[in-house]
C-alpha cells in the first residue's frame, strides 16, 4: 500500500488556501450543529406549547362549570342564612333534607410541572412564560380554596334532617356560613381572573365534552332543600 506523505506548502498563498479551507469546514459543521439545535429546541418549546395550553384549557373549561351553578350557590347561601336566622329567633322551621355542596371540579399543572422540570419551558419566550405562570398561579389559588370550601360545606351539611338543632350547632353552622359566602366570593373571582389571563393568550376554556356532560348533570346544590335524600341520590348530579 502506498503511503502519500503531505505535500509540504510552497509559499505563504498555499498554506492560506489550505487554512482557510479548514475554517471553512469547521464553520459549515458548526452551522449544521446549530441548525439541527435549534430546529430541535424548536420542536421542543412546540411540543411544550401544545400541552400546556391544552392542561390550561381543560382546567378553564373545569373551573367554569362552578360558574355555571353560581346562581344555585347564591340561593342555597341566602336559604341557609334565612334559616338559621329563624331558628336562632325561635321561629318554626322545616329542617333542610338537601344542603348539597357546589362541587369542586379539578385542576391539573402536571403538564407544566413536567415541561419546567423538564427545561422545555424555559425554551419559551420570556413573555409567554410569564402569561402561563400568571394562569397557573390562579389555579393553585382555586385548587386551595376549593378545599377549604369543601370542609366548609361538610359542616353545613349538618343541619342536614335536624329538627331541633341546638344553639351550638347554630352557631358552628353562621361560622361555617360565613366562611362559605368569604369563600364563595373568592372562587368566583378566581373563575374571573383565570377567564381574563387565558382569555389574553387566546384560551377560552371551552371542552365539548365537559359541556355536553355539563348540560345534562343535575347537581344537588340545585335541587329545593325539602328534597328527600333518596329522591336526591338517584339525581344525576357532578361532583
């Protein structure tokens, strides 16, 4: 096998032509490294993009159907404060059989848990990330409250079949009232605030799925407080 040594350069034109030949090369590789980066971070804060913004969709779309029942809440606030106004005065009552409570529908950030976790989110432009943790900060708020409003409608839910309630469980239930009606405020405004930002980034919350269940799901905060338990358990209703 022949062995071809180096053909030294012969004058400083040559050995120019040669290095800039290896600059270039290095330069053109370097280049397609960084298009081929560049074109996978792009599929990266994609892919990014279209989960978190279908998480935020879904939890929108969850925390509106609590809009939808906010006129039955309103009323059940304003029969229960009624009620124990009277039984406190001594009045005659009819003891509430359904109380029910507003549901408390989920709300998911594991999608951008994973993708902050992951770095892919950092791959998103400054400003968007922003506008996508500002969303996120008003569901954990909700998801907060939402579970104190459920301690709070439990306890409410003990006048439930009492005829005689005794002035302590009168005054645990005003308590008990008045954080639901603190609370009430609260997540209707968080339902708001979460409508406004997502709104900002052309997210409306809208599930066809949800609504179609939605339409059709009887929930108990709705039915009349002299509704029979029995009769209420077989109510189509979403927790």
């Amino acid at each position: 096998m022949d062995i071809h040594k180096p053909k030294p350069w012969h004058g400083l034109r040559e050995f120019l032509k040669e290095y800039l030949i290896i600059v270039i090369g290095v330069l053109t590789a370097l280049a397609a490294e960084a298009v081929v980066e560049n074109l996978h971070e792009r599929r990266l804060a994609s892919e990014a993009r279209e989960t978190v913004r279908a998480e935020i969709n879904l939890d929108l779309a969850n925390m509106k159907r609590r809009g939808e029942i906010q006129p039955c809440i309103d009323k059940r606030l304003n029969e229960l404060s009624a009620y124990i106004g009277k039984a406190e005065a001594g009045q005659p009552i009819t003891p509430p059989l359904t109380i029910g409570e507003p549901g408390h529908p989920a709300t998911y950030t594991q999608r951008w848990q994973a993708a902050t976790a992951g770095g892919r989110a950092s791959l998103l432009p400054s400003d968007e990330q922003r506008d996508y943790i500002r969303v996120y900060q008003v569901f954990e708020d909700f998801q907060a409250r939402q579970a104190e409003d459920r301690l709070t409608w439990g306890e409410l839910m003990g006048l439930e079949g009492v005829q005689r309630p005794s002035p302590e469980l009168l005054a645990d239930a005003r308590m008990a009232l008045g954080r639901a009606k603190v609370l009430n405020g609260s997540l209707r405004q968080e339902v708001r605030t979460a409508s406004l930002y997502a709104g900002r980034i052309g997210i409306q919350g809208v599930d066809p799925e949800l609504n179609r269940l939605g339409a059709r799901m009887l929930r108990l905060i709705c039915l009349p407080l002299s509704t029979p338990p029995a009769e209420a358990e077989k109510m189509p209703f979403a927790g």
